[in-house]
C-alpha cells in the first residue's frame, strides 16, 4: 500500500492497484458530538444560546459549522456541557472519500 499526500489530498494505492483518494478539511466544530453533548445535558438550544449571550439562530449556525464560535464562546459553552476535551469539540479534522480508481495490470 502505497500513501501519496498533496496539499489537503490523500491517494493511497493498495497492492490490488485499487487507487482511492481522500480529501482532508479542517474544520472547525464538531457538531455531532456538540449535538450529543447538548442532548445529553437536557439542556434547549434556547437556554444554552442565552447563557452563552447570542442568539438561537447564531448558535445553530455555530454547532452546525457553518460560522465559527469566539474563544469566549467556547470557554463557556466547555463550562456549561463539561466538556473535558475541548479539542475534541472545537477542532477536528474532516477525512473523507472522493473517488476508487481500479487499474488492471495487463
């Protein structure tokens, strides 16, 4: 198996010549486990948006990633659903499958 990796783009080549590439995105909140987090609180997105001092709708558009959360933000919203790994919550690292490519030996 061979790994060839180009700016956010990753081939790998298996010894079946099967060719798959990936693309790499960083993003910047992840929503699903924000999403579990906030349900197993048994907090609202009502009560979290207020506690944090935005809007309902800003804070859907922040836990869906379509903009991001200040650090402030962050901090609080760590504080209120305990998350121990902010890391984890706020920065991750997207990986997903663009095309198989299968080349036949001859």
């Amino acid at each position: 198996m061979t790994n060839k990796t180009t700016g956010s783009n990753i081939t790998i080549i298996s010894k079946t010549d099967t060719k798959i590439n990936y693309e790499v995105k960083e993003i910047m909140t992840n929503s699903d486990l924000l999403k579990a987090r906030i349900k197993a609180s048994g907090l609202t997105m009502e009560k979290i948006a207020k506690d944090i001092d935005i809007s309902l709708w800003s804070l859907y558009n922040k836990v869906n990633g379509t903009s991001d959360f200040t650090v402030c933000e962050m901090l609080t919203l760590s504080e209120i659903l305990n998350l121990k790994d902010k890391k984890a919550a706020f920065f991750c690292t997207c990986v997903s499958k663009t095309d198989t490519k299968i080349t036949y030996k001859h």
